[in-house]
C-alpha cells in the first residue's frame, strides 16, 4: 500500500476513535443503539456487524494504535 493511502487509511482510524464506532466497519457498537437496535444479549462494545468487541473505556486506545500499527506494516484486518 503507498503512503498517501496509510495516510487515509489512518485518518479514518482515528474519525473512528474519535467517533466511538467500530474500528473495523464504522458500525454503531451495541450500546450507542437505538432502544429498538439494542441487544441486550451483548455488552455495549459488541458490534453488530463484525461481532467484535472493543471497550471504548478500557481497550479503545490500544486497539487504535494496533490498528495504525497494523496499516502501517500493511497486515491485513480479520473481522
């Protein structure tokens, strides 16, 4: 992958962080849903779409920077 495409690629990484969505597909984590989306047979950091887990309170910025790690040795993301 080229320079410029980690540069966006990391940049949305961290509109992600900063957003409070999932770091892999941008999906709404279960705790941010809507009453109707909620499910209460997962914790709030379960996100529906990939079914990962990432506490935004305790492993959100571990898991960013290992995301950034990750474009940055270009390693693929397993969802």
């Amino acid at each position: 992958m080229n320079s410029r495409k980690k540069v966006e690629l990391i940049s949305e990484i961290l509109d992600r962080y900063d957003d409070g969505v999932c770091l892999y597909c941008g999906s709404t984590l279960n705790g941010d849903m809507e009453e109707d989306d909620w499910d209460e047979g997962y914790s709030d950091d379960w996100c529906p779409i990939c079914s990962e887990n990432i506490d935004p309170n305790d492993d959100w910025d571990e898991a960013c920077i290992e995301a950034i790690d990750k474009v940055i040795h270009d390693e693929p993301f397993k969802a």
